[in-house]
C-alpha cells in the first residue's frame, strides 16, 4: 500500500467499504498514512438484506470514530430489474 501512494503521488483516496475483512483491513493499513494522505470511506447499502441498514449505521460509527468521513448511498431494492449485481 505505502509503494502504491508514493507511485501514483496520491494525496487523497476514497475506499469502498463493505465491513468485511478485506475492506477493514485496508482501511486500518491506510489509516497508518492519514496524517499523509486524506482518506474517505464510502459505503453502499443496497438494502437486500433486513440487517443492511443497521450495518451501514454501524460501520458509519467505526469510520467517524476514525476520524474519517463516511459516505452512505441507500438503494431501494424495488427499482431494480434485471441483474442486481449492477447496482
């Protein structure tokens, strides 16, 4: 991770953030560079699933705890036709 920011001369970097281990872990190695480099966390809650909104609620709380601002975008389920997965 440290090779890629210095590569590209990021300064600044949006994550997807699902709440599994892949995602927190690259959010916990990018926190190690925040003072370096600004860092956002952005999550979608594609509502599929009754617990879907209580989680993004929760990961909210893990990233601003962080210190870091969180973006939540909240799909209705009911517009969807055709393959979900493109949303």
């Amino acid at each position: 991770t440290k090779d890629l920011l210095k590569e590209y001369s990021l300064s600044r970097v949006l994550i997807a953030f699902s709440g599994g281990p892949d995602s927190q872990a690259l959010l916990r190695i990018l926190c190690l560079w925040k003072e370096k480099i600004k860092i956002g966390v952005a999550h979608v809650n594609h509502n599929w699933r009754d617990e879907s909104t209580k989680e993004a609620e929760q990961l909210k709380k893990q990233v601003e705890e962080l210190g870091l601002p969180f973006y939540l975008k909240t799909l209705d389920p009911q517009t969807f036709s055709g393959n979900m997965e493109q949303y």
